[in-house]
C-alpha cells in the first residue's frame, strides 16, 4: 500500500526542510460557514499564517486522496461543493476508498496531520459534549481524538452550544491537558468568559512549546488544547449568544435534527438569528487561533534544532 494521503508540494517542501507547518481543518469552510465568507476566511488565515513563517495545510478528502495542504484553486472549489462529506475518524478511510469528496473534523484533521508530522494545528471551536448527551449519547470523537493522536489544538474553546462543563469534565478524565492562554477562564468561542477556570494556564508560545516537549519527553501521547479567547473587541455577551443558542436548540429539536448534522444546524441558526454577528466573530476567533497556532509552530521548531 502506497502512503495513503499527498502533501502538496509547498507543505512537502517544509517537512522536508524541518521549516514549521500548521494544520488547518476544512469542516469550517464546508460546513461551519457560508460561501461566499467560507473561503474567504480559509484564504485569510493561510495568508496570516504564512507572515507568521510557517506553512499552512489545510486538510480534506478531494475525490478519495486524503491532501495536506491545498492549492487556491482547491480551496475555492471545496469553499463551493455542495454536499461535501463531514469527516471524523470512523468515515474518514470511507471516503478515501469508495472516492469522495469531503471535509475534515477536528478529529480527522489531527489524525491527517500525525500522519505527516505536523504537530500544530488550528481551528474555531473542537466538538464536544451536546447538552442532553445524557439521553441522546451525543459526544464528539474530537474529544477521543485529542485523546490519542499527539497533535496541539489551538481553539477558541468548544462551541457554546455544547455542554461546556461536561465537555471539560471529559477532557480531564482522558489526560487532555487543557491550557488557558493568558487567561484564568476558558473562553466559549463567541464569547471570553464561559464561568470555567483554565485548569492549566500558560502565557507564551515558547511556554506552550517548552510544555510539548516535556510531553514528548515522558511519551505520554495524545494531544494538547490550547483554549484562546477571541479579540475582546468582537466578543459577544455571553447572555445574547445563551439567547439565540435556546431558540437554536428548540428549531433543532423541532426540525429533527440528529447526530451529525447538528452542530452545523445549530451554526447556521445561530448566524441567522444574529444577523451575522456569530460569523463575524468566528472568523475574528479563527484568524486569531490561527496566528497562535503559527506562533506555537515556530516556537517547537526552533527548539528542535
Ligand atoms: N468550529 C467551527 N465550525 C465548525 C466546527 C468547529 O467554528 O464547523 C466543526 C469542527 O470540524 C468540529 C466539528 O470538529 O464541527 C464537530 O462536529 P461534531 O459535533 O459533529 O463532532
Ligand atoms: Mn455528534
């Protein structure tokens, strides 16, 4: 069997130089955002990334090939597709081998990323504990993922619409080590404060860096969250976002809306019911995951010459 994904020759041309890569996920761009914003954000935080040093890999599933890195013009077509798959760890190897099309999760992204030694990765929000998993069993792989596959997860916190408490309970139960960054209180995506303290806090890229290697050092595995707050100035209260979240919730529960449709359900009523505001500041929370996560890559790197 030959190597079951293809890097893209920028990205390959970084490995091989041992110059730092970013891994971004795609699942933002066909499910977590409307065109024509979707790929406008993807071309936005590439471009940030690579003022930053590193490359940036955006990850999916183009007709079966697992691609590390996408030319623009892939970008363009995938911000475009419609009816994209959403892939996790079970659908991924699917997708690669009856030849479709589709988007990786955060799970299937670190697992894309392990694959071709990229240890840094962004995104929005990871999935996490739906509020009522305790009747509906809805928890996200991202949570098992960053578990087992040793990639740092740079993030703005899990998606208010999740249960946040439970979520954080299941993090510290598997070993996730959960990092404030410079704040005592995770963030909740479209909002700073979520009324969780950090249950470990750093304050520098080099700090974040210098603690993956002691990780590696002590073979623990899995991964490493980093929850970062979005620009205070695109933060939204955190009892507007409760708002539109109940009335979110109940059009979901009354549209029937199951498994993995649900949080893309739940983003688009959301934008809907905010005129707009959830996206502006997702993409403001991105971007800044983004230049993090660059920052984070280069930090590792030198510390490995
Ligand atoms: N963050 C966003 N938009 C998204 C997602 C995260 O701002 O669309 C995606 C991520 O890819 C995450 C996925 O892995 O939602 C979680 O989906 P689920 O809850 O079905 O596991
Ligand atoms: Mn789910």
């Amino acid at each position: 069997m030959p190597q079951p994904f293809l890097c893209s020759p920028p990205v390959q041309t970084a490995l091989d130089a041992g110059r730092p890569v970013v891994a971004l996920e795609s699942t933002i761009i066909t499910h977590g955002m409307p065109w024509p914003q979707n790929v406008e954000m993807a071309r936005g935080v590439e471009g940030l990334i690579r003022a930053e040093g590193p490359e940036p890999a955006t990850v999916a599933v183009l007709d079966g090939v697992l691609r590390i890195g996408l030319s623009d013009h892939e970008l363009l077509a995938l911000g475009q597709t419609q009816g994209a798959m959403k892939l996790s760890r079970a659908d991924l190897p699917f997708a690669m081998a009856t030849g479709r099309t589709g988007s990786t999760t955060v799970a299937a992204t670190m697992i894309a990323a392990a694959l071709a030694g990229i240890g840094t990765f962004a995104t929005g929000g990871i999935g996490g504990v739906h509020r009522g998993a305790e009747t509906s069993f809805d928890v996200s792989a991202d949570l098992d993922e960053l578990a087992r596959t040793p990639v740092t997860v740079v993030c703005a916190g899990a998606k208010a619409i999740l249960d946040l408490k439970k979520t954080f309970e299941v993090l510290e139960t598997k070993g996730v080590p959960v990092i404030g960054y410079g704040v005592d209180e995770l963030p909740s995506f479209w909002s700073r404060g979520s009324g969780i303290p950090s249950p470990l806090r750093l304050d520098t890229p080099e700090a974040i860096a210098d603690f993956g290697r002691m990780r590696d050092a002590l073979s623990l595995g899995g991964g490493v969250l980093v929850a970062n707050p979005l620009p205070p100035e695109l933060e939204i209260d955190r009892s507007t976002v409760a708002g539109w979240i109940e009335a979110a919730l109940a059009d979901a529960e009354g549209a029937g809306t199951r498994g993995k449709d649900v949080t893309p359900f739940l983003l688009r009523r959301i934008f809907e019911l905010s005129g707009g505001r959830s996206l502006e500041a997702n993409i403001a929370l991105v971007r800044s995951n983004a230049r993090l996560a660059a920052r984070i890559a280069v930090a590792a790197a030198a510390r490995r010459e």
